[in-house]
C-alpha cells in the first residue's frame, strides 16, 4: 500500500529502515530510563523491580502488537490518530488524535524540564532556562535538516547509552563478586517469597510500564519508511522487546546490590546504587547519562514524533493546515518542528518544579490513545473483515485493553482530571470546527 491509496500525496523523504526505525524507538524508549525512577519502583515493589519490569514488558507487548497490525493495514503517518481514523470513523480517530496529541506534545517539555533540572543541580551557575533553550534550539536543528540527519545522531546516542549500561552491569557484577554491601546475585529481584505480594508488585508495575511508553511513536515515521508496509510493525514490536530485556538486566543488578542500603532519596536512588557499584565517577556518569540521554536523545525523538502527528493531522485539516508545510530543500514539517521547540520551552519552564505532574499528564494521553487503539483493531479486523483469527485480533487487543485500563485506574486524580477536561476541549473544538466553521473534515 501507498500513501496515494488513501488520498494523500507522498511528500516526505523514504529513507529509513528497520534498523533506523528500531534505533528510533530504543531512543524514544531511552534504555536508561529505569536510572529515573528506580527508586520509585524498588520501594513499591520491596525490591522486585526486575520483576515489575518484566510484568510491564508482558503487558505492553499487546500495545505493540496492536500496532503491528495497524500499521500494516494503514501504512500512514499520525500513529493512533490515522488507525482510529480510518479502523473506525474519523471522530473517533480525532479523539485518538487529540488524546495523543497530550503525549507527544508534551513528551518533549518533559524530557527537556528533566534534563534541565538535573544539569542546573550540577552546574547551579547555568539557569534552567538556559539548558532548556540549549537542547531545544540543537535538537530542533537537527530535526529540520532531515529525518536522515535525525537517524544518524540517534545512532551515535544510543551506542553511548549502551556503553553506560555496559559499565554500570560490569562494576555492579564485579561489586557483587566481591560481596560490596554484603550482598551476592539472587533470584530475589525476580521474585522474594517473603516479600511477594501480588497487589504490591501489580502496583509497583503501574509505574514501571511507564518507561515502555514511546515505542508506538514509531508508528509517526510510516511514510519515512522504506523496504514494505511491515517493517513498522516489526521495528515496533522489535523496540519493546529489546528494551525490556535492558531494563529487566541493569534493575537486577541494582536491586541486588541496593537491599537493604537505606535510601536516601527515591529520585536519586539509582544514583546512589551506582556509587556503590563504583564510586562517585560512576554515580557521575550515571547522572549525566541520564540528563544528556532525556534532553537530546529521547527529546530528539519525541520531537519528531509529534512534529508528523501535526503534520498529519494538519494535512487533514483537523488542525491548521500551516503544519503540514513540509520544508522544500529537506522535506520535513519544519513548521510542526518549530511550533512545538516553542511549546516545549513554555511548558517546560512552567513545569519545572512540578515534572511529576507533568509526567502524569503525559501518560493519560498516550493511555488514552492505546485504548482507542485496540477498539481499532478489534473494528477493522473482527467487526469489518470477519476475521475468525480471534486469538491476534480479540484476544490480544482485549488483554492490552484490561492492561492500559488497570493503569490508568491506579493513575494520580489530577492527571486524571486534566486528562478529562483535555478530552472535552477536544470534543468541543470538533464540534465548532465542523458544525459552526463548516469545515469539512
């Protein structure tokens, strides 16, 4: 299938493959991303992180999958927007659009705020607002020139993030050779007959699975893609599991080498974990990573991300059709890239203080979204098609459903209500645009 089968016109550059759309998804991933809220899930889980992640990992793959199969069908930028759209009707498919619209938009503020606030902590002499416009102005740069440009960096950043993986597994398993904080590798981060409880891990896996959201915007670089409507698919499904082994290994580790050490703070729980692996250079270490890895790395994805959501969406006049204006040397929606650097540094200095609410809002978009999306598939293939392969198209999107439903129950009731009233926004800006401006959508 081409894009010109579902009315558009093919203007962005095909460029990237499986390998550029896997790399793509492990830095909007950020395989570090458990350094963050280590803290978080141990203390939840009484120390079975590895376990939680592992839960999470199982949980998500129906997401993943559901992907798979959406993109397959329609192999077209906006993500869930253009599977709701087009897998059921086109006010559904805003819906989606306008729910994920939350995420993506506001993922980039948000790994720009983290970023920000980290790197201020380590040189207090630079403003947040120096950082922030610091990674804003690079990444935005570098998403103009290309989505080729773009891979490219994305390939170079994520060897470093391996490397610090590396290092902290290897002084971690050394340190725990040699009995560092009186403690040895155990199945106990897997599983602690003492300490399992399943409502207890259940809940400490509603925070882990945050750190698997972001493998879907791969989804936004289907018209990008070279090589056959499933290599979207694949690279989707290819991102989470990848990221999920890399998760579940570092949280064994720490967990491990961490029991019993009284934590300080749940913020920089892994940090200190790091300093006894290692010391205070590999604590350091740990702490740039994570900074440089959220302010370029998973910024530089998000950004793209969200910028072709806009296009897309602006394409069908959903949003103002200025943002699908694709750049005509690089052949990128440079004015969607520019309209969300601006975003992104306003919400970011306004949330600076308050990232955890910030975070909260982030995931009840990109909840949200998968729940349309898996009623996308389960209408397009059960409902439309008269599929009888209902293990891959009821099933599986049915578990993914009760998965993101159990999440965004446990979700913090703030996020909950912005989530609500954005949604209603959503729903009234529909209804002008199509009933008062009639315009045709």
């Amino acid at each position: 299938m081409s894009v010109e089968q579902f009315g558009y016109k093919q203007e962005l550059k095909r460029t990237l493959s499986y390998w550029d759309l896997l790399i793509y998804g492990l830095i909007f991933l950020v395989p570090i991303a458990p350094f963050g809220v280590y803290g978080y899930v141990s203390d939840a889980s009484h120390g079975m992180v590895a376990l939680a992640y592992m839960i999470g990992m199982v949980g998500m793959i129906f997401t993943a999958l559901s992907y798979a199969k959406m993109s397959e069908a329609f192999p077209i930028a906006g993500s869930v927007y253009a599977y709701a759209q087009h897998g059921i009707n086109q006010y559904v498919g805003f819906i989606a659009g306008w729910a994920i619209l939350l995420d993506y938009i506001l993922i980039p503020a948000l790994t720009y705020a983290v970023s920000a606030v980290s790197l201020h902590a380590f040189i207090p002499a630079l403003p947040i607002w120096f950082w922030l416009a610091a990674f804003i102005v690079f990444n935005t740069v570098i998403n103009i020139c290309g989505i080729e440009f773009t891979a490219k960096a994305n390939k170079i950043i994520l060897v470093l993030e391996f490397g610090v993986i590396v290092i902290f597994v290897i002084a971690g398993i050394i340190a725990l050779s040699k009995g560092v904080n009186h403690t040895s590798l155990t199945i106990k981060p897997l599983y602690d007959s003492s300490k399992f409880n399943l409502q207890m891990v259940m809940g400490a896996v509603s925070i882990a699975v945050l750190s698997f959201l972001g493998f879907d915007a791969i989804s936004t670089l289907s018209e990008e893609v070279k090589g056959g409507r499933k290599v979207v698919g694949k690279a989707t499904v290819s991102a989470l599991l990848v990221a999920g082994f890399l998760f579940i290994i570092q949280t064994w580790i720490a967990s491990d080498l961490g029991r019993g050490l009284k934590l300080d703070n749940l913020d920089t729980a892994f940090y200190q974990v790091a300093e006894l692996a290692g010391g205070s250079w590999l604590m350091n270490l740990t702490i740039l990573a994570t900074a440089f890895s959220w302010g370029i790395a998973s910024a530089l994805a998000s950004q793209a991300a969200i910028s072709r959501l806009l296009y897309s969406m602006g394409r069908d006049r959903k949003l103002p059709v200025a943002l699908a204006k694709v750049h005509p040397k690089f052949r990128t929606p440079y004015v969607s890239t520019i309209v969300v650097a601006v975003i992104s540094f306003i919400v970011g200095l306004a949330f600076e203080n308050n990232i955890a609410t910030l975070t909260n809002i982030v995931n009840f978009g990109a909840l949200t979204g998968f729940l349309l999306l898996h009623l996308s598939v389960i209408n397009h293939y059960i409902v439309r098609q008269k599929s009888k392969q209902y293990i891959k198209y009821l099933l599986f999107p049915i578990l993914g459903l009760l998965v993101i439903v159990y999440v965004l129950y446990g979700m913090d009731r703030l996020a909950l209500k912005v989530g609500f009233l954005w949604t209603a926004v959503g729903v009234v800006y529909h209804f002008v645009l199509a009933r008062v401006f009639k315009v045709k959508l």
